[in-house]
C-alpha cells in the first residue's frame, strides 16, 4: 500500500440518506490491501420494514446500535443502546501498534445515534487530528458535533449520489493506495508551464519512469467546449465556467488520471483544479467551496508546482502568441488570478518557482523536488 504524497489522510463521505454511503464504504474496504480497523452499520429489517440498526466490526463482531423502543437515549422511534455500541465501536478503533504496516480506520458513520457517546466523540476527534488514515461516512442534521466535523478544512470531503457512486470507488481508492502520483503544473498563461511539464517529462522517460502527459480543459466534449467559450470570450458567469470544468474533470479522472495512478503511473497534469479555485474563486466564487466539489471527484494532487510570473510579464508573453487574446487574459482578471493562486496555494503541498529562471534551472528543480536525477544533455539543456 502506498500512501499518496499530498499528506492528507482523511476521507469524509457524506450524501442524503439512501444514496448508498455504506455500500460505498465496504466496496472501499474489500479493495484495500493492509491492516483495516473499524466498524460499518446496515439496516435491521424483519417483513420488509426497518427495526433498527447494528453495527459490524471489520474483524467480524456485530451489536445493536438501536432498535424500535423505548429507553435512554433515544433518537426518534429508535432506542439507542449506547453501553453495546461503546464496547464494540470503539474497541474496533484502538490503535494497533502490532500492524505491519500504516492502519486505515474505517468509521460508518458519525452520525446522531452514535455521537450520543461521549467518548465516541472523542476518539472521533483524535483519528481527525492525528496520523492514522481515516475513512468515514457522515450524517448530516443540525447537531452541533455533525456541524464541526463538516467544516473542517483539512479531510477529502466526497459527496456521494446515485450518479457518481460507482465512480467513487476508485476515486476515494486513490487516497489511501496511490502506486502512481499526481503532479500538477500551474501559472498564469505566459508563465511556461506547458513548457517546463514537457521537459520534466522527456526527463523522467530518459530514466525509464512510466510518465502520462495530460492536460485540463481536455479534448473531450466538455473541454471543448470550454476552449470554444474561452476562445470567443463567451460572456459566461463564473457559475456556469466552474460547472463546464467540474465535468469535464470528472471525465477526465474517471477515464485517464485514475487508471494512470493506479498502474503506478506519473502523472504530468498541465492545469487542474487548483486553476478552478484560482479563475474562478477571483471571480466572486468561494474556493473552499469549489474546493470540495472538486476533491468530490478529482483525485488531491501529490504536488502542485507554481510557476509565479508578474502580470505584466505574463502580458507581455501572451501578446507575442499568434491567437486571440482568450477571456481571462485581461490585466484586471490576471492580477485577480494571482492573487487568489497566491491564497489557496498553501492548502496544496506546493513547490513556487519563479517563471523568470532559466528552463534549465526550473526542470533540475523540479527533478530534484521529486527525487530523480537528470539524466546529462549533451546540449547543455
């Protein structure tokens, strides 16, 4: 198993209630390798209705969480038998400094019934804020716990619906086994990023590594759509441009960048989502909120590399390109743009160099970020 290099280590499922987060969750687990720890609940129904609810360990154990009745706590219709959940719940959640290896704890879920315990509570706390890989569903409802654990900025947040949860399998998979990694190449346009991806590329094949080049907006139908609005100054609202490349990411890491990483792939992606919480989040949008729209289907990136250029230089490039000028390229947008990069880049494990070094310097940089050696250019490059 091989932990993804970005470092967080936290996926939070969460979705309206029937949409399948449990299912989700144990396709996640059967297709883990290494040590798993934990618990999942299921439905208890007896002549086609629900009784109640159990919860099952990861090593095969089983108790009631709640049944139709009446007692203390209780949720609803629903007792809650908070002492046989206390025993088996958070006994599956020790740690276990035996395990050959980093242990995944799997929690299903933070929900009402469960948070009732004090102490389930707590060790919920410390698995958010300490080391140990964690995947969990959780419940929505206006509970205070619920509340805090929701705006946390740190976890992967993946909404699950009927649409993508088959698509997420694989998708959240990546988070916790990740053979290949992801490396995201950013910048204003005229800063060289296409170029510097390219010769790190041609780099990293000289010295047998399995590199795939691949680039966002794609050349799928939502990408070219996007070009098209890009390239006629299609007087779109930031709403509609950050939903156009919400589906075309999606596309492109069901199709391309998750089998790639998957087969132990290095991926050279020019553009990605940290280009949508940067155009778009200067217009107006929330980036933290784009954000999770974005993880909900696109793979953290293992590095995110910035190539930081002045807006006038940046000008000063595109306008010695042959084409149109495209709709951001604009002092105002591009000194927005900026700006916003310059705010959310700390949310990535990032590497900022300056577009104005030479090629040269920018790619044994970049090579020795990730640990290879160029290999000697007989031109000096």
């Amino acid at each position: 198993m091989r932990i993804p290099d970005h470092g967080r280590k936290k996926v939070l499922v969460h979705g309206l209630p029937g949409t399948g987060k449990t299912t989700l969750i144990e396709r996640i687990v059967q297709k883990l390798p290494g040590v798993k720890r934990g618990f999942v609940t299921r439905e208890v129904r007896e002549g086609g209705r629900r009784i109640g609810f159990k919860i099952y360990t990861l090593d095969g154990r089983e108790a009631w969480l709640a049944k139709k009745g009446r007692g203390w706590p209780q949720l609803g219709k629903y007792r809650v038998f908070l002492e046989a959940f206390e025993k088996l719940a958070l006994s599956s959640l020790k740690p276990d400094p035996s395990a050959p290896g980093p242990v995944i704890f799997v929690v299903d879920e933070i929900g009402k019934m469960e948070i009732f315990s004090e102490a389930f509570r707590q060790r919920i706390r410390e698995l958010l804020s300490g080391p140990e890989p964690l995947l969990a569903s959780v419940g929505y409802g206006k509970v205070p716990f619920l509340e805090e654990v929701l705006r946390l900025e740190g976890p992967i947040f993946c909404e699950v619906t009927p649409d993508n949860r088959d698509f997420l399998v694989s998708r959240i998979l990546v988070e916790f086994n990740r053979p290949g990694r992801l490396i995201v190449f950013e910048g204003l346009d005229g800063s060289g990023k296409s170029t510097l991806l390219r010769e790190v590329g041609q780099r990293l094949k000289e010295v047998g590594r399995p590199v795939l080049l691949t680039r966002e907006p794609t050349e799928g139908e939502w990408g070219k759509k996007i070009r098209e609005h890009l390239a006629r100054r299609t007087p779109l609202s930031p709403q509609a441009f950050a939903e156009l490349f919400l589906r075309d990411r999606r596309e492109h890491a069901e199709r391309v960048i998750i089998p790639a990483l998957l087969q132990g792939k290095i991926v050279l992606c020019d553009r990605y989502y940290p280009s949508t919480l940067a155009y778009q989040g200067s217009q107006g949008l929330d980036p933290e909120e784009l954000r999770r729209r974005n993880e909900t289907v696109a793979p953290v990136p293992d590095l995110v590399i910035y190539l930081d250029l002045p807006v006038e230089r940046a000008l000063d490039r595109v306008k010695g390109r042959a084409e149109k000028r495209e709709l951001y390229e604009t002092e105002t947008m591009l000194r927005a743009v900026r700006e916003t990069y310059l705010r959310i880049l700390p949310r990535f494990r990032h590497l900022s160099l300056s577009a104005e070094t030479p090629l040269p310097e920018l790619v044994r940089e970049v090579l020795a970020h990730l640990g290879e050696e160029a290999p000697v250019n007989p031109c000096g490059n």
